[in-house]
C-alpha cells in the first residue's frame, strides 16, 4: 500500500474511533484562527460564522493557485511508484487523548516523493504582502498530524507558506513555477519543521485547552483586532 492510501486509511480510521468515543473534531483552520480571540469562537457558535464576499474570492483563488494538484489518489499513487514528485490534498486527523477530542484539517498541499512526504504548501490570500504567526501555526499542525498517522518524526520536512491575491495580469511565475494565471505571488517563506516544532506543540496544547473547555476563553489582545470583527458591535468584551 502506497503512503497516500496509508495516510487515507489512518486518516478513515481515526475519525470513525473519535465518532466511537464522542470526541469532538476540531479543525485545524479554527485552532489556528483562534490564536488571536477565542472569544470570537464563541460568539460564532452563538450566532454563526460571517463570510464574506472576500471569503467568497478566496476560495475560488485557491482553486485556481492549488490547480496543480492531482486530487485522484489512485493517479497520484501511480506517479508517486514511477518516482515523481506528486502534490496532494492530503486529509490529515490524530486524537489528542489527554484533551478527549479529535484534530482534523484538510492540507492545501502536501507534496510527496518515494513514500515520504516531503513539503507542505499553505496558501493564503491577502491584500497585505505577510505572513502571520496563525500561518505558521496552521502549517505546523498539519506537519503534527503526518507525524502522528505516519509515527515517525519529519523533522527535515519543508513547510511553505505562500501569500497571494488575483491579479488582471498575464502568466506570473513563482520560483520558476507557473502556479496561475490570475494569481500574483506577493510573499512566500520556508521552514523546516524543525525549526517551529517546540512552538507549535507547545501553542497547540495550549489553545486545545480552550477546546476541550479546560479553560475560559481569551480575549482579543489589541484593538485593531477588535475593529477588524464581524461581531465588534455585540461583543461586550472588545477592547475601546
């Protein structure tokens, strides 16, 4: 069995186990968003999430920017054994035991090259050219989840995060790349796994904390977070 029917498979068995045991499943994207104000988590559950019609444009530009993946598995198996390098969609889940709940996302995409998964590739768009510390947080739990549905370290493994918007321009190139026609690449940084690990265990285990209910929520820690919620005019906690 090749490694992305593997990680398939642990991924499948996992959450029917957290289904078993009534373990909630936490996305990774809302562990990370999160990182800011918890409490903007809790006024979601209560009233629901806003999306917006920049919410709308970034998921069709990350369709377009992430076209390159091969998103059937039995394709992708095949070029990973003749000894390309493939880029996946891969799901990725492991239960925290001591937090009684399940951590689950979906990568925008992992690359892989003889039975080892080499790169993650995390996307975002923004108008303003950086990188967040939510991004690596983001990136870094899914490098977390490999390592716990493969049970072995991957300290070399490479984590990309890229930051880009559309543009109405021609082809653009990334790194010799053509990524996208309507995509143009403002920022794009690498680490190795590594190197963020220490951070992101101990961040992850903390914010779960909050997930689990172990502790009350935080808040926002700077007013221009507050002016930039969805829920600035009922949240009776923002910052004046």
């Amino acid at each position: 069995m090749g490694i992305l029917r593997t990680i398939n498979q642990v991924f499948n068995y996992t959450n029917s186990i957290s289904k078993i045991l009534r373990y909630p499943k936490i996305y990774v994207s809302e562990i990370s968003d999160s990182l800011y104000c918890e409490w903007r988590k809790v006024l979601e559950l209560n009233y629901g999430k806003v999306r917006t019609k920049e919410m709308r444009e970034g998921t069709k530009i990350h369709k377009e920017f992430l076209s390159f993946n091969i998103s059937d598995i039995d394709e992708a198996e095949i070029q990973i054994q003749s000894g390309r390098s493939v880029s996946f969609p891969a799901k990725v889940g492991f239960i925290h035991k001591e937090k009684k709940l399940m951590v689950s996302g979906q990568v925008d995409s992992a690359f892989f090259y003889q039975d080892r998964v080499v790169k993650i590739l995390e996307f975002k768009t923004r108008k303003n050219p950086k990188i967040y510390e939510s991004d690596i947080l983001q990136a870094g739990i899914y490098a977390l989840s490999f390592e716990e549905m493969i049970g072995k370290e991957l300290d070399d493994l490479e984590i990309q995060i890229v930051v880009g918007q559309r543009v109405d321009r021609g082809s653009r190139k990334h790194n010799g790349s053509a990524y996208s026609s309507k995509v143009e690449i403002n920022i794009s940084e690498s680490y190795r796994f590594k190197e963020i690990k220490k951070y992101v265990s101990k961040k992850l285990d903390y914010i779960l904390d909050f997930w689990s209910g172990r502790r009350e929520p935080n808040v926002a820690f700077s007013k221009d977070i507050c002016n930039n919620c969805h829920f600035y005019r009922i949240c009776n906690r923002k910052i004046l």
